[in-house]
C-alpha cells in the first residue's frame, strides 16, 4: 500500500510521470522507500525546506509499528 500511495503522489506532483520509479525495502523495524524522478522533477518532489517530501513521507505512516523511511534518489 505504501509503494502505490508514494508512486500516486509522486506521479501527481512531476512533469514526466513515465519516469517515477518506486522501490520498497521491508526490514524488520523499518520500511525504506526508493523514489526515483527525472533529474527535472526531484525538486518538485522535494519541495522547499524538504516540505512536500515530509508530506508524502506523513502520507503513507502505517499503524504497523515499522518506520517508514522515503529516500529521494538522483
């Protein structure tokens, strides 16, 4: 469910849709999510002061008890 919330939101927010990849690492105790946006579309996913990527990290928060950790990769 995560993985389809951040690629939704992602998709939602870019100029190139086609380029939002969205990988997930389960662990233990933590999720990691891997986005990956054109070159053009990482400060829009991003934000100012790191605002809109908290938004979408506050988004896909789980009653499962993991910490969920978004990396923005270039």
């Amino acid at each position: 469910m995560e993985k389809e919330l951040v690629t939704y939101v992602a998709r939602a927010l870019v100029d190139e849709p086609d380029g939002v990849e969205v990988n997930m690492i389960e662990g233990e105790k933590s999720t990691i999510l891997e986005l990956k946006v054109s070159q053009a579309d990482i400060g829009k996913v991003i934000g100012k002061h790191g605002r809109i990527a908290k938004a979408i990290l506050s988004a896909t928060a789980t009653k499962t008890g993991k910490r969920i950790v978004l990396e923005i990769l270039d």
